[in-house]
C-alpha cells in the first residue's frame, strides 16, 4: 500500500493544485499558504493546501454576482438622458434587460 504524502514539495503541491510555482512562492511569501523550511527544502502541507483552495471556494461564493458595467452605467441616465443616448444611437428602442424602463420610438419611457 502506497504511503499518503503529509507534505509536498513546491513543484508537487504547483502539479497538484494546479498553480504555478511562483504563484505558490507569492502565496508562501504573503503568509497566505503554510510552509514547512527544513534545511533548504520549502514543504507545503497537504493540509495547508486544501485549507487555502477551501478558502478560495468559500470566498467566490459569497461574492456578489458581476455586474455589467455598462448596464449600470444605462440605469444611472435620466429619462431624458436615456432619449437622447437612443436618439444618437439611432435606436427605435432600448431592450429592456438594459434599462428597466423600454424607451418606445417616439421617445417616452414606457
């Protein structure tokens, strides 16, 4: 029976998590990932890398959706604003996923 690795070297722990080296040394380096030194040799901790990707995962979720920056740009517009933007545009309307309001083609919010 094989025996279970505790800790990995960089390249092991880059192969296994999928980063590279100089993004674990970076994370090493910053404290956000643990590291054994014994003599010459950096050992990352089975345990200390799936804490961090853990941590990785956990963070992304609590994240707020991405907002399209251009659509929060449109809901800033006045109604007024709005006509002219489609006016300049050449737009008979603007599709209502962009504004909450549709502007029609004779310009009035509807």
């Amino acid at each position: 029976m094989p025996i279970q690795k505790i800790n990995l070297t960089v390249d092991q722990a880059a192969e296994a998590s999928g980063l590279g080296r100089t993004t674990l040394f970076g994370l090493i380096a910053s404290c956000e990932l643990e590291s054994i030194k014994v003599g010459r040799r950096r050992l990352i901790p089975v345990t200390a890398l799936d804490a961090y990707m853990e941590r990785l995962r956990s963070e992304q979720n609590e994240r707020p959706a991405r907002r399209n920056p251009l659509a929060d740009a449109v809901e800033e517009l006045s109604d007024d604003q709005l006509r002219r933007v489609v006016a300049l545009l050449g737009l008979r309307q603007l599709p209502e996923q962009e504004r909450g309001a549709v502007v029609d083609s004779g310009g009035a919010a509807a």
